[in-house]
C-alpha cells in the first residue's frame, strides 16, 4: 500500500513537471504569435508578409495543439484522481471479507438458539454489514441454478449434475462474491453442475 502511494506520488510529480513545461511552451508560442503579428502589421514586402503569415499560422497551430493537449492531461489526471479515491478502500475491504465470511457462518449457527446473550452479536454483525454497504460493498446474489458467468464466478469443482436443468449451471455457492460500485471484489467460488 505504502509502495502504490509512492508511485501514485512520483507519478503526480512527474505531472506536475510536464504541466510546467507545456505552460512554458505555451507562453513562448503565445509570444511568438504575437510577435509575428507585430511583424506582419510593420511588413512592407510581399514576400515578407507571406512569410510572415505562415510563421503566425504556425504558430496557432502549435499554441491549439498545446493548448488540446493540457486539455486532456488535466482531463486525465482528474480522472485518474477520481478511480484513485474510489479505489482507495478496496484493499481493505477485501482484507475484512473473511471477517463477514465467518459472521454468517456464526450466523447459521445461531440460527435455532434465540438467546439473550446473542443480541450483541447480531448487532455487532448487522453493524458491520450496514459500514460494508456504505462503501458500496454488495453481495453477488447467487443460488443452485443461477447462470454461470465467467467474469464473476470461480468455478473450484464440477460435479455431475443431481438434475437435468443444472447442467452447466451453478450447483453449489462454496464462497460469496462481492461487488465495490459494481466491480468484483472477490470472485464468488462456486461448484458446476456437468
């Protein structure tokens, strides 16, 4: 983590240098622009005045092509800004997926006892639950007989199919996905059917 921050550091720097060295261009092709336009009104020769004018359309084309180019590097690293911050939690919520794994396993455990004592804990889980879905954590809703996808399921084994309608199909959830603004997290591990 530390590691990314300084790449993501050295990389803004590097930035920062090519930002100051497109401001220099464009102030120097500002400025011959503006000379050659001074030029052009003085010029009392014809060809004089056309070479000129091809030096002044030279550069304005270069000044707008510098100019397109700021553009979109200012356009990009906003971007890049952006993935950055809405990323940024992503290695910790992986890390605390196995914390939410072994709630729901306690969970089940739980299930038939209704006990005082066990209030706290459902709390504390469903506390947990609700911090996950505040940072866009959700949980890929799956079941014996939902399609197989590729782009989110890990398939870890295929059995043979117990029914014919569950070929090729999921047969068993081993382990939940999970989704952060709609990108996989964690690949669900599942068992197909064959």
């Amino acid at each position: 983590m530390q590691q990314e921050n300084k790449d993501q550091r050295e990389e803004l720097n590097q930035n920062k240098e090519t930002i100051s060295d497109n401001t220099v261009e464009m102030a120097d092709a500002v400025k011959g622009a503006d000379n050659a336009e001074e030029d052009l009104k003085g010029g009392d020769e014809n060809g004089g005045l056309v070479k000129l004018q091809a030096e002044l359309a030279e550069q304005k084309d270069k000044y707008i092509r510098l100019y397109s180019e700021f553009e979109n590097f200012r356009r990009r690293t906003a971007k890049e800004k952006i993935e950055m911050i809405s990323s940024a939690n992503e290695t910790l919520i992986k890390s605390l997926l196995p914390v939410a794994d072994d709630f729901e396993r306690a969970e089940k455990s739980f299930k038939d006892r209704n006990d005082k004592e066990l209030e706290g804990f459902f709390l504390i889980y469903n506390k947990f639950k609700k911090v996950l879905e505040q940072y866009g954590v959700k949980v890929m809703e799956l079941g014996p007989g939902s399609e197989f996808n590729v782009d989110v399921h890990e398939a870890i084994t295929q059995i043979p199919a117990p029914d014919e309608k569950l070929k090729g199909k999921i047969v068993d959830v081993v382990e939940k996905g999970y989704l952060q603004n709609d990108k996989v997290i964690r690949f669900a591990k599942v068992v197909v059917g064959s």
